[in-house]
C-alpha cells in the first residue's frame, strides 16, 4: 500500500472529473482552511484520474505550489486527509505542471485558490 507521502512513478495522467461529494466537500473546505495558513499553495484540485490505463481510476489532490513548497504542501494535506478517513484509504497528491493545470481546468474546478492580499 502506497503512504500518503510517498512519491509516485506515473508518467500519463488522464484528468476524468471533480471528484465530489458530502464527504469530499467535508475534506475541500479542511484543506482550504490548511491551504490558506500555509500561503504556499497557488491553487487545488479533486479529481478522479487513471494513470494510463482507465479501468483503474483513482482520486488525486492536485496542488498549485512552487516546488521549494512542496513537501510541506503535501505533509500538510496527508495530515488532514489521514485524520478524516480510516489509515486504508489514500489520496495520491499531485503536484501539477503549467501543462497539467490546463488540461485539468477543462475537467474540474479549484476547490481553492489563493487569495492575493
């Protein structure tokens, strides 16, 4: 079973839908709130994604950030995903290139987007 932190090996990334429901709702708003203390994080995704291979899709946090950013980011958001759910289930978290950010804004909306003050 693959950690919450662990880094992944995909190479495709097919962006299908938001990923969306009462208890996603529940966890966009927890990490909103996360995302607005850090500062760090530009923009953040739910999505429903395959990896190349449709038959198998899976729900991916997909996150804005600079990349010096990143690792915090990405502890911040497993933190709160680990203390809503059971430790069986998992998020994978992506960060998303400038290319991916486009693909994915034609599948899904931005459950949070920074506020420039």
């Amino acid at each position: 079973m693959q950690k919450p932190t662990e880094r992944g090996t995909a190479t495709t990334v097919n962006f299908l839908a938001e990923q969306d429901g009462p208890p996603e709702r529940d966890l966009k708003r927890m990490l909103a709130d996360t995302f607005a203390h850090l500062g760090s994080v530009k923009a953040a995704y739910l999505a429903r994604v395959d990896y190349g291979c449709p038959s198998e899709q899976h729900v991916a946090l997909c996150i804005v950030t600079d990349e010096a950013d990143t690792v915090e980011v990405v502890e911040a958001a497993s933190s709160v995903f680990q203390s809503m759910f059971n430790s069986g289930a998992h998020v994978d978290i992506l960060p998303l290139s400038k290319g991916e950010q486009s693909r994915i804004s034609l599948v899904c909306r931005p459950f949070f987007t920074c506020q420039v003050q």
